[in-house]
C-alpha cells in the first residue's frame, strides 16, 4: 500500500506538467502521507486493508462473468430456501388450525391429534353421526326436562324444585305409559276367573 502511494506521487513528479512548485507541494504531501501511514495503529491498517479489499472484491464481482453467474446462483438458492421456508411455516399453521378443529372428533375416538389429516376427517364424520343420534335421543330425553326444569325455575325462582318436579313429573308419565299395559297384565295374571 505504501509503495503504491510513493509510486503514484513519483508518477506525479515526473510528469512534465507540475512545474516547481507544486513537485515541492507534492513531496511535502508524500512525505506527510507516509508519517501518518506509519503512525496509524494496526487495527486502523487492517481495517484500511480491508477496506481495499472489499472495495476490489465489488469490482471483480461486477467484472468477472463467471463469479456474476455463481453470485446470482447463491442468490437464487436463498431465495429458494426463504420461499421454502415460508411455505413449510404456512402448512405447520394449516396443520394446527386443522388440527384444533378436528381435537373433539380425535379425542371422542381416543386417538392421538397426529394423526394424519384423512384419518381425522373420518372420525369427525363419525363424531357427527354420533352427535346426531345423540341429539335425537338428548331432544326426547334430557332437553325437555331442562327446558321444562328451566321454565319451573323461572316460575319458582329455585332450580332445584324445577329440576325435582320436572324428574317426578317424567318418572309418572313414564308409569304411565310404560306401566299401564304391566299393570293391566298383573291384575288380569291376580284374577285368573276372568
């Protein structure tokens, strides 16, 4: 680097249009150059040097046709890897809200969530049956004691005799229906004359 700069001020003095004056400015100035170049620390030098370098390492980059070439191929390949990478984040995502939707199907079947995805589609069409059927026996059954257990509370104001006179009330519509035609035999079965 040094012999570089004394070079080009020696280039400078022999050409025939200095004239005195400015030869002596330009030794002063070389000289100058050379005490400050000597005077810097190592870490200045190194980080000179470096600079040098990486300023001649973009001019072979924007030179040189075949480094231009494995540049944009690197290039290329990050940007490959990003998309990638984006990609596999969004199937992880789309995985995890498949997922969170079929949880109640896979636990309903006492299988593990990662499953693959066609197996949780099948047990969500089984859960959905089987809510099916449980909502037709639930709205025969269990709904319209609520409902009416409900009412009742609204009426009285206390759930539990609601829920009470809604179990009594079921319980003798239930001995009514199921338990007339058994009444009817056993009395018949305790009267055998008629």
């Amino acid at each position: 680097m040094v012999e570089q700069i004394i070079d080009e001020q020696q280039d400078l003095l022999e050409d025939e249009l200095l004239d005195a004056e400015q030869t002596e400015t330009c030794t002063a100035v070389t000289n100058q150059g050379l005490e400050n170049f000597n005077k810097l620390s190592q870490t200045n030098a190194r980080q000179v040097v470096t600079a040098l370098q990486n300023k001649e390492l973009i001019n072979i980059v924007e030179t040189d046709e075949e480094i231009k070439t494995k540049v944009r191929e690197g290039a290329k390949e990050i940007i490959h890897t990003e998309l990638d990478t984006e990609k596999q984040i969004r199937n992880t995502e789309n995985s995890q809200a498949h997922l969170e939707r079929n949880r109640y199907a896979c636990s309903v079947y006492g299988v593990d969530e990662n499953c693959p995805k066609w197996q949780q589609k099948l047990m969500k069409i089984g859960a959905g049956f089987w809510f099916c059927i449980y909502w037709f026996i639930a709205t025969l059954t269990i709904t319209p004691i609520i409902v009416f257990a409900g009412k009742l509370a609204t009426i009285l104001k206390k759930n539990w005799i609601g829920y009470l006179l809604a179990v009594i009330f079921y319980v003798i519509i239930v001995l009514l229906v199921a338990g007339t035609p058994a009444l009817v035999n056993y009395i018949q079965s305790l009267n055998p004359a008629s």
